[in-house]
C-alpha cells in the first residue's frame, strides 16, 4: 500500500498540476499567459533568434575570429580500426552570420512585443515582408510591424486571434465616443467622432455594415446627439430607428429637404460662433452649445444613382451640399457615416470628392479588390492585402485606418436589429426634434458667407 502510494503520488501530483495549468489557461487566458506563457515565449524568442534571423534571411555576413580544425575528425569505422588523424586547433576568421540585435521582449496582454536593431542596409519593408515567417518561426498567431524609428523596428507578435469572437459590451465611452468592438491588439475599437469627425464604411453584402451600424445607434442613442437617417432603400434599414431619429429620409426629395435644413442649421451654428468670436462650437459657453448631429447614410451609392436624366441637377446638387457638409462639419458639430457597398468614381465625380471628405475608413470582407482600393487605396497596401484576406466566415471583422496612422483588423461587436430598435425605443426620449438642435434663435449666416467659410482644421480643444 506505503509502495503504490509512493509510485503513485507523483504521478497524480503532476496530472493534478497539468489540470490545474489547463484550467487557469482556460478561465483567465491572460494571466496565464503572463505567468508562465510569456516567460516561456521570450527565452525561446531569444534562444532561436539567431537561427530565426537566419531562416528568414535577415542576418548579414561578418567575419569572426573563431576556433577551427584542420582536417576532418575521425569518427566511426575510422576510429575503431585505429586510424589516427592528426588535428591541430586553430584561431582564424571564419565568416559567421550576424543577426540584427534583439531588444528586450516585452509582454502585451495578447502576446509580446520587440524592438530589433536594423542593420545596415536594412529598412523596416525587410521585416515586413518577413512577417509570415517570423508568425511561424515563433508560432503566434500573427506579427506586425507597430512602429519603427531610424535603425530600429517595433514588432508586435499576437498570440492568438482575439477577433475569434468578441463579446465586449457596447459602450457610450463619452460624448460622440462609442466602444463597438476590439482591435487585433485586444485594445477596444473606440469610434470617436470627435477625433474623426467623418467615416466611410464599405463592404460586400452579409459582411458586417449593419451589424455595426446597430453598435453605434446603440452607444448614440443614450447621448445628447441628435441621429438622421437617410435610407435610400426605402428606410429598410433604419426605420426600426427611427423613434430615436430626429429626421429619416427614405425618398430623393425628402433626402434634398433634410440636407437643405442642416445647411440652414450649420448657417445658423456658424452665426452663433461669429457672434461669440469662437471658431467651432466646442468653444461655446455650454448653455448657448447646440446639439452634435451624427448623419448616418446607409447605401450613399442609392443617393447617387440617376434612374433619369431630369434627376442630374438633383443628384449634382445633393452632392454638393453633402460635401460642403462635410467640410464644415468638425467645426459646428455635425458628423457623417456613410455606408455602402461599393464607393466607386463610377458614380460620378460628387462621390469621389465625398470620400475624400470621409476621413475615417473601415473595410469589412469584399468581393472585388476595387472597393477595397477605394477605401483604403491612400493606406499602406498591406492594409489592402488584410482587406482582401478577411474570410467569409468572419463577419464584422474589417480593417480599420486609425487616428494614429496605423491600419488595424478589427471586428464589431455583435448586435442584433432588436437589440438596436430596443435601444432606439428605450432612448427615445433623448431624442431632440429640430427646434432642440440650436439653443439660440439667430440670424443664419449668408449663402456668400457659407460658401466662403474657410473651417477651422485644429482639432478640439474642448474635453466635454
Ligand atoms: N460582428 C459580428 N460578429 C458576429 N456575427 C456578425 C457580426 N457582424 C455580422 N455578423 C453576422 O453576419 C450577418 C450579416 O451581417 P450584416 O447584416 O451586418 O451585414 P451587411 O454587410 O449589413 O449586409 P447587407 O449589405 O446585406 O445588409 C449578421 O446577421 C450576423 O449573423
């Protein structure tokens, strides 16, 4: 009994352990991983670095003083029938390969990341181009250049894929703040219209838009932010909004009338600011601030389609109000996500110049190279490959061009239509009506005026 005890005790000590060690990874991958994953990780990274370098073909060569042999050892057959070969040690240079110097490996929630010396001749397109071998190499998930700086280049490596399934809560992070998904970093994905006043959404069908649409009407509809809706589909999409909506435009002509009140809105915001000497409305006294309005637009390509020619002066118009908009937007509060399918010059010149407007860009799953060039084309083409990789079933995940100049993969949140309408309903008293959006009644600026504005580009400096 005392000598199966002994044998087996061991043995049931080290299962007990391997459980234990799978079930903490399991419930709390993330102080799993940096106990003992990342420690584990970042001897290997160091220990393999030079064989790794090498496989990838970024080493360089140098010449080393190292110990060498003359002639080839006897071993074997040789050895055993008594041969006696005659060595002599040596210092000579030998040419070895260098590989570039290895910072320290910093641990991230989702993985690690390094800083790696450029040797000469070197640029951070040499390590991007390795990316794929060093995710194999190192066996994570995936690995991206985060950053570089001359003779240096930041990798970050990412475990695993947390965009596998993401169940953050929506939320209202601030005003014009909304929390709606996680970047591949496992950083939260924060829209924020305040930073980036202007957004463009593309995708194919089933890839997501809505979805996401759903996350900001519901982090939107808890604000003091007033929601209009333009729908060309015949309101399809936003009409189970529209309780929370201060306006929902579903036909041309009334598309043509909402537009024309916000450009008398703006008028009147840019009065205002006049009259208190500030350049946009954030520098307002708080009780005089109108009302930030968000303009979602889902499907822009129906807002540009001419069924007939009598449409053109129509559609002509339409766009120059939208851009005009636009331009004036940051400064007097009002704010532009647009939504479709495809975004092509196709459409006519008002479009193109529309998303140069849409500063804000998010690409979700596409079916033809073209739509992904039109949203991201000005980006780093390597955000164009992520865009034309994102698998079918992986809905919502799109790549976002971030405030800080960086492309990123993210992926929404889920959230159903009901959920939305839910929030819609639920909030529908936040919702202002247009006598609401201006909180002092003054005389609109002139059309000369309008047109001539030249907007205020620096960004806010107001925290509200
Ligand atoms: N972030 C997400 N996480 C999980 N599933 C998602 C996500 N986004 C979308 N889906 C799934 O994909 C389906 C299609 O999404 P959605 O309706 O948003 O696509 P869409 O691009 O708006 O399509 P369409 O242009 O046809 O309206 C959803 O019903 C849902 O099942």
């Amino acid at each position: 009994m005392t000598d199966a005890l002994t044998v087996f005790a061991p043995c049931l000590f080290t299962l007990a352990v391997i459980l234990g060690l799978v079930v903490w990874n399991r419930r709390h991958p993330t102080s799993f991983w940096l106990t003992v994953g990342y420690p584990r990780k970042a001897v290997s990274v160091y220990l393999t670095w030079g064989n790794v370098a090498a496989g990838c073909g970024l080493t360089t060569k140098r010449r080393r003083l190292r110990w060498t042999f003359d002639g080839v050892p006897a071993l074997g057959t040789a050895l055993h029938a008594g041969t006696v070969v005659s060595q002599r040690r040596k210092v000579r240079r030998v040419v070895v390969d260098k590989p570039p110097r290895l910072g320290l490996v910093r641990p991230l929630a989702n993985g690690f990341r390094v800083t790696v010396g450029l040797a000469d001749g070197q640029t951070p397109d040499d390590y991007a181009a390795k990316l794929p071998n060093l995710a194999h190499a190192w066996r994570v998930h995936s690995v991206r250049v985060l950053d570089w700086k001359p003779g240096r280049v930041t990798l970050q490596a990412t475990r695993c894929d947390p965009l596998t399934r993401v169940d953050v809560p929506v939320l209202a992070d601030g005003l014009l703040r909304v929390r709606v998904g996680l970047l591949e970093t496992s950083a939260p994905w924060v829209i924020d219209f305040r930073t980036v006043p202007h957004w463009l959404i593309t995708g194919a069908t089933q890839s997501g838009k809505s979805t996401l649409l759903n996350a900001l009407i519901c982090g939107l509809a808890p604000q003091r932010v007033a929601l209009i809706g333009f729908d060309l589909k015949g309101g399809v999409e936003l009409t189970p909004y529209r309780e929370r909506m201060t306006e929902l435009a579903t036909e041309r002509a009334e598309c043509v009338q909402v537009l024309g009140d916000l450009v008398a809105e703006i008028k009147r915001r840019m009065a205002l600011c006049t009259a208190h000497r500030v350049r946009n409305i954030w520098k307002l006294p708080e009780q005089v601030r109108p009302v930030p309005v968000v303009v979602l637009v889902d499907e822009v390509a129906e807002l540009f389609l001419m069924a007939d020619k009598s449409e053109k002066d129509e559609i002509a118009a339409t766009a120059v109000q939208l851009i005009r908009l636009a331009q004036l937007g940051r400064a007097f509060g009002l704010y532009l996500l647009v939504c479709g399918q495809r975004v092509g010059s196709d459409l006519g010149p008002g479009v193109t110049a529309l998303r140069a407007q849409l500063s804000g860009r998010i690409c979700h799953r596409v079916n033809d190279p073209e739509t992904a060039n039109m949203t991201l084309g000005d980006m780093d083409p390597a955000a164009l490959q992520a865009a034309r990789l994102i698998p079918a079933n992986q809905p919502g995940v799109a790549i976002l061009a971030a405030d800080d100049g960086r492309w990123y993969r993210v992926r929404s949140v889920y959230v159903s239509e009901e959920q939305a309408e839910h929030a819609a309903a639920t909030y529908a008293h936040m919702r202002p009506t247009w006598a609401e959006m201006t909180t002092v009644t003054v005389q609109p600026v002139s059309e000369a005026e309008f047109a001539g504005y030249i907007p205020d580009t620096q960004p806010e400096s107001d925290p509200a």
